[in-house]
C-alpha cells in the first residue's frame, strides 16, 4: 500500500485542528474502488492530520471487510470488492505466520459475531444489504456492521465533497446527521436531489449526490451511493 502524501502545516478536514503536518487523505478509500474502475478515474484526496487518518484507515479496513462480505459477489461494481474481503480472512495469503494467524482470527471473530438464521431481525438489515448469496447455504448469515461505521464514514464524505469543491470546513454552528433510510423513506430526498443536486460521481465504486441551500452555502442534503447497491443519507444543519 503507497504511504499517504504529506501535505505539511495547515487544518484538518476531519478534527479542524491546526497541525504541523498533514497526509493527504482518500474521501472514498483507495482499496474501495472496484476493478471495474476506468483506470484514468482521478480519486479524491483532502487534508487530514495523521491521527485521524490513521483512526479512518482502521475504521475503513474494518468496514471493507464486513460490509464486502454483503455485496453481490457476481456484480462488476462489487465483486472485485467482494474478493479483496474474503481474501483479507485468507491465512494461505498471509505474508507471514503472524500475518496469517491474523487474518484467522480476524474471520474467526467475525463468524462468532455473525447471526444465523431465526437469529437475524427483519429491522436490523440495512437497507440495501439484504441476502447477496442465494442458496449457498442451508440458512442465511447476518454479518455485524456497527451502524456507528455507516455514520462516520457518510460523515467524511460529506466533508471531503464540501472541502473539493468549495474548500469548506463543516464547523459549529453547523453539523452533519446520518440516516439509514429505505427506498420509500428516501423518496423526498431523491426529490429534492432531482431538482437542485449537482452530481459527483466515481464509479462504480461511489456516487455523491448534493444539494445546497443557497442561502449560507453550506445547508445541504446528501445521498451517497456505494458500489451501486445501498445508500446513506446525510444533512448539513445548524
């Protein structure tokens, strides 16, 4: 993996600090975009401290995993995806033998964690990420994704767009609200994008959809598609 580029002094998109030395940071992670991705495709980058991009880099790892074991593994916006998270639990792939018992234990507690069967409720499926697999299995499995990851992750796109494209810091009084959100309880905001959004895409692997109030130039709607098959939803508010 390439070591974030240094950007030197200046604020963080992510914790508004003022620091000495900055990396520069992927909105949409690196190792997220697809194969499937036209290679020229410019991926977008912003300011972040160290620490924050190293927090966001666990978190992100953590969350390609999981969430990759829920998307269609046969869908060219995702089964590259798909593989890279199934091969991260390999032990045969480990680079060494600690590598490999890492990685075990990584799919070991990720199974321990799972639930099966009569076990899932109907109202903790995201939306979106309902059954990938068909009949591959006697009963279905129900990986666990801390609702938690969603949220900050929406946030750091939310933030990362406004920083790309005005070079806007979300401060106080404003703040960012997360919504998981079924197609129907979307419809307003799909609406509303329809009318006054603007479009920043990088496809397949995500596509950003934002409309801003004009009256501070901040207030804003969001919906964020991942890899063509769920989406989260965002407001910026005072």
């Amino acid at each position: 993996m390439a070591k974030a580029k240094k950007l030197g002094p200046g604020k963080c998109v992510h914790c508004l600090k003022q620091v000495p030395e900055r990396d520069s940071d992927h909105v949409f992670p690196a190792s997220w975009y697809p194969d499937s991705t036209p290679p020229n495709l410019e991926k977008w980058q912003i300011p972040s401290c160290i620490p924050c991009n190293a927090d966001y880099g666990k978190l992100e790892n953590d969350f390609l995993i999981k969430v990759g074991l829920c998307l269609d593994p046969f869908d060219p916006a995702s089964k590259s995806v798909v593989e890279r998270a199934l091969r991260s639990l390999k032990p045969a792939v480990g680079r060494n033998a600690r590598d490999a018992q890492h990685r075990l234990n990584k799919g070991r507690k990720i199974l321990a964690e799972a639930l099966q069967g009569d076990q899932i409720p109907d109202h903790g499926i995201f939306p979106g990420l309902g059954d990938r697999w068909g009949d591959l299995n006697k009963e279905p499995t129900a990986v666990l994704v801390p609702v938690e990851s969603f949220k900050r992750i929406t946030e750091k796109i939310v933030r990362g767009i406004f920083y790309i494209e005005e070079q806007k810091f979300i401060e106080q009084p404003h703040k960012i609200d997360f919504f998981a959100l079924a197609e129907e309880d979307g419809l307003f905001w799909e609406q509303v994008l329809d009318k006054f959004g603007t479009v920043y895409a990088r496809e397949p692997g995500i596509v950003v959809r934002r409309a801003v109030a004009p009256e501070d130039g901040i207030s804003a709607l969001f919906v964020i598609t991942f890899w063509q098959q769920f989406k989260t939803y965002a407001s910026v508010t005072t």
